[in-house]
C-alpha cells in the first residue's frame, strides 16, 4: 500500500539488506551442519541455528512477496519509481526494521500489526471427488498359477506364492 512515499524503493533497499543477512545465516547455518556431523557441536545449539537460519529464510521470503506485490501495483498504476519529491528515484535513509529484527520482534510475532482476513468459508467452494477406477495392466511376460491364480512369471515352473508345480 502505497501512501505517496516510494514503498517500493524502501523495500528493496530492505530486500538487498536481507538477502546478505540470510546469506549469512546460510554460512553459519552451514557451518553448523558441518560441526554437528563431527560432533563438535550439540544438538541444542545446531537446533538453534536450524532455527535462526528458518527465521531469516522466512523473513527474506515474506519482504519478496510484498516486493512482487509492490511492482504489480505500479506496474498496474502506470507510474515509475520515484521519490516522494517526484524527482528521480534515490537511496532511502536507513530505517529502523531493516534485517530479521525488523520482521520478527522479541516477542515472536512477524511483521507490523496488520489486520488481514480469510474469505468466509461461505464463499469458497467445496472440492468435490468422484471416484475412479483404475485398472493396472499385467506385466508382459506373466502368467497366472494354476493353483492359486497369483501372478508369476511366464516362465516360472513353480508359483511362488503356493510352491505348487506349473
């Protein structure tokens, strides 16, 4: 949602930002791994840096998608990027918020407090599921025991499933 400002200069200034900070996570991350398979690192903390590293991911997907979403509303707007001033587009002053911190706060919610809302299950249709036969042809090359009708190879002179003699 754009308010006159240029959102989505400041959201890939934070989309650049983020992409090193996971990157780095991604080294310790794998750092880590290399640790715990030799033992040299507990459970505990490889768990933690699994954790940090799902985190960062998480983040740097989330700020993707609003960059997407953001490129979409110009795009469908007619307008470029500019800067509130109107004049060409320059780097954002750096901002509270940018990096992991700035999406997931101590207490370990994500993002500012929007409002979002699911469609009302009213509105969605149920998947409906008709049933389907599906017949699997035998194999070439088989044949049936004589006994017990289980499926043998061709040239199979005992069935092995009842070990009776073809």
């Amino acid at each position: 949602m754009s308010f006159g400002v240029d959102t989505l200069g400041g959201l890939s200034e934070k989309l650049k930002t983020l992409v090193n900070d996971t990157q780095g996570q991604y080294e310790s991350f794998f750092d880590a791994t290399q640790l715990y398979k030799q033992g040299k690192m507990n459970e505990k903390e490889y768990f933690a840096r699994i954790g940090d590293y799902l985190v960062a991911t998480s983040a740097l997907n989330f700020l993707a998608v609003r960059v997407i979403f953001e490129i979409k509303g110009a795009m469908e707007k007619g307008t470029s990027i500019k800067s509130p001033t109107g004049g060409p587009a320059t780097p954002p002053p750096p901002q509270a918020g940018f990096g992991i911190g700035g999406f997931v706060n101590a207490g370990g919610t994500a993002g500012p407090s929007a409002q979002y809302s699911m469609p009302s299950p009213s509105m969605q249709e149920e998947p409906t599921f008709k049933p389907v036969d599906i017949e699997i042809p035998k194999p070439s090359g088989m044949k049936n025991c004589i006994i017990c009708g289980s499926s043998i190879p061709q040239k199979a002179k005992f069935c092995s499933k009842c070990g009776k003699s073809q």
